[in-house]
C-alpha cells in the first residue's frame, strides 16, 4: 500500500488529463478503495468492541475478502453509481482515473492487487517494497518509511513541486474549477469563499506530502525500534520486516490468469456502457 | 484595531496599480500555507496517525488556512482581497486581478 502517493498522483493526472475531468472525483477515486475498508487492516478498538482482520493482507487485497475494491470494475461501478446520481461526466470520468491510480499504484507492494478481477483473482504485483500491514499502524509506518515505498512517496511530492503550477490559483480558476459544478455547488449551498476552495484544493497536497516527511522522520528520529528497524532501500525491502512475500506463482498461470480476467473485464465494460452508463452519460452534462 | 484600507474594486477589475495589494495578500497566504506544512510535519511526528489521517490532515490544513490567513493579513496591514461582502457592498473581481 502507499502511504502519501494516492493524494499526490491526483495532481499530476488533473494537469495532464485534457477532457473534462473533475479533480473532486479523481481524489475521491483515489480514495474509495480503501474509504471503507482500511480499518480493520490494522485493527481498531472501542472499548470491549474491536475489529481486526485475523490475515490483514488476505482481507486487504484477496477474495474473500474486500480485495475487489482493488480492481478496475470496482471504480468503474462506483463512477457508473455517482454517474446515475450526479449526472456528471467529470466525476464518472475522475472516479474512474483516480480509482485506477490506485489500483496500479498498490501494485508496488509485495502483495499487490487483482487488477482484473472478478474475471480473476490474479494478483499483480513489481514487489518494490514490502507489504507490512500485518505489523500494525506503527510496524507498517516503520517498513514503508524504511523502504522504497517512503522514497516514492517522496519522488510524488518532487513531481508535483516540479509541475508546481498545478498548485496555483490561475490552475485552480481556470482549469479545476470550471470543469466541476461542485465548487459552484459549495460555495452556494455553504458559502465556502474562493480561499477556502483553494484551500481545499491545495489541501490534500499539502497533507501527503506533511505526511511523507512527518512519518520518515518518525521512522528515522522517533520510532522506539530505529536501532533495530534502519533505512533499507533494497528492491522489496526491508528485509527486517516480517513482510508477506510475493507469491511464487508460473507465467503460464498468469498468462493465462490475465488473458480471462482482461476479457471479462472487457465484456463488463461494454454491458455497463450498453446497459447504463451510455443512457445516463447522454443525459449527464 | 481599524481596518486597513481596502482596496478599489475598480483597480482590481482593471488591473490597476491595487494588484500590488492582491499579490502581497498572496504572499502572505503563501506564508501561511507553509506555516501549515511545517506545524502537520511537527506535530505529526508526535501526534502520528492521530494528525495525520485522511480526515484530520486535510481539515487541520483547511482549517490553518481559512483561519489564520485573514488574522495574518491584518498583522501584516494587508486588505484582504477575499473577505466576504455584505451584499449592498459592490463585489471585487479579484480573479481578473491576477498577475
């Protein structure tokens, strides 16, 4: 899993996407993935009540589980869901770009996702770093901001610093806000200013990258285990953590896993356009 | 405290000599955008996933921002181009102002 990358991708993808496309639905699909479902991968606790997956990775990314908010189908059903009920094509089409971010973006842990699923349950997986979720909140903040996964968080926060335009207000009037009713929306119904938007806005860049900083010089100045648990920028790393392995699986087997998964996914894609989305996006605006 | 002077909205339409007041009042909210980062990278590192979630994170941003910048443009003596209006008072165009 990423930690910071998610927030700050949606900046980039808004820049460079030329259709009409709501960053609003782009950050929200970015989201959606884990909105839902992240808590009971590291457990949580209300008194006597708690909830904790007994296999945090099977339930993060397998089937069963809730794996399948990792896979394309599922961006595509909720960005067909908002479509219904919002009649927008910039949030069908934000949705769908943001969700896929996340999708591909999860691929670098040692777990990875099932890109094409329910066509298959094939996870995908490059393993740059470890999937440590099963460490806890503080093990996996340790593991992630001892790996590549802090650096490439950290490579998320440069890009956008070096495209820093896509921060600025003459982006956010001229390009951002025009494209999504939702501001409008905003400032009317609750009387959010032009400041607050631009907050809201840069908001969510200012955070992933507060984050990557603040939990890589937790890891490197705070954590109680920084003896134990050091700086390890192997491909898959660290190799301190007790990480779930990439599975050891034949290249046949995933051939022949992604020729199925990617034609059913086709087969879902064009009976959503011919069986919803085609009515409701010629209604959409 | 008396309020400091606003500027013209007819020079912020026209992009006249109060877009020196607009980009200063940009400067300073610059100011406090860092400020925010600064304080969430500080108080994140003892404060951990209590600061730093997906909720907390970006409201405490939203918040530092909305917040603060109007208090910081009055320390600093700088109109604040984007204070709301009461709706007798005429609205200052201040996108056309931009540099």
């Amino acid at each position: 899993m990423s930690w910071a990358a998610h927030e700050l991708e949606t900046y980039v993808l808004r820049k460079h996407t030329t259709a009409k496309v709501s960053w609003l639905g782009i950050i929200f699909g970015a989201w959606v993935s884990d909105m839902f479902t992240k808590l009971p991968v590291y457990g949580w606790k209300i008194g006597s009540f708690s909830l904790k997956a007994s296999v945090p990775y099977k339930y993060h990314r397998g089937w069963p589980g809730v794996g399948f908010t990792h896979s394309l189908s599922f961006g595509l059903i909720v960005a067909s869901v908002v479509l219904v009920l919002a009649r927008n094509r910039a949030w069908f089409v934000g949705i769908i770009i943001g969700q896929a971010s996340h999708v591909f973006t999860d691929l670098g842990d040692s777990v990875g996702t099932m890109v094409f699923f329910p066509g298959t349950t094939q996870r995908y997986t490059v393993g740059t770093w470890a999937y440590a979720a099963q460490q806890g909140r503080y093990g996996d903040a340790a593991a992630y901001y001892s790996s590549l996964g802090g650096a490439w968080d950290l490579l998320w926060v440069l890009i956008v610093l070096a495209g820093w335009k896509v921060l600025s207000r003459r982006f956010f009037l001229d390009h951002v806000r025009p494209a999504d009713p939702a501001w409008d929306w905003m400032a009317r119904r609750f009387g959010v200013t032009q400041r607050g938007q631009l907050a809201l806005y840069r908001a969510f860049f200012i955070y992933g990258a507060s984050r990557a900083l603040s939990w890589t010089l937790w890891a490197r100045l705070r954590n109680p285990r920084r003896g134990q648990e050091t700086l390890d920028l192997t491909w898959g790393g660290p190799d301190w953590v007790n990480k779930v392995p990439r599975a050891n699986e034949a290249w046949t087997m995933v051939l022949r896993n992604t020729a199925v998964g990617a034609a059913v996914f086709t087969v879902l894609v064009l009976l959503a356009w011919r069986l919803v989305v085609r009515r409701y996006w010629l209604r959409a605006t | 405290m008396t309020e400091p002077a606003r500027p013209d909205p007819s020079a912020l339409e026209t992009g006249g000599s109060d877009r020196a007041v607009v980009r200063r009042a940009h400067r300073v909210e610059l100011a406090v955008y860092v400020f925010a980062a600064a304080s969430l990278v500080v108080l994140g590192m003892f404060l951990t996933s209590k600061i730093l979630n997906w909720i907390i994170g970006p409201v405490y941003v939203i918040a530092v921002v909305t917040l603060v910048t109007p208090l910081a443009l009055r320390l600093a003596g700088v109109p604040d181009p984007y204070r709301r209006r009461k709706a007798s008072e005429e609205p200052v165009r201040v996108e056309e102002a931009r540099p």
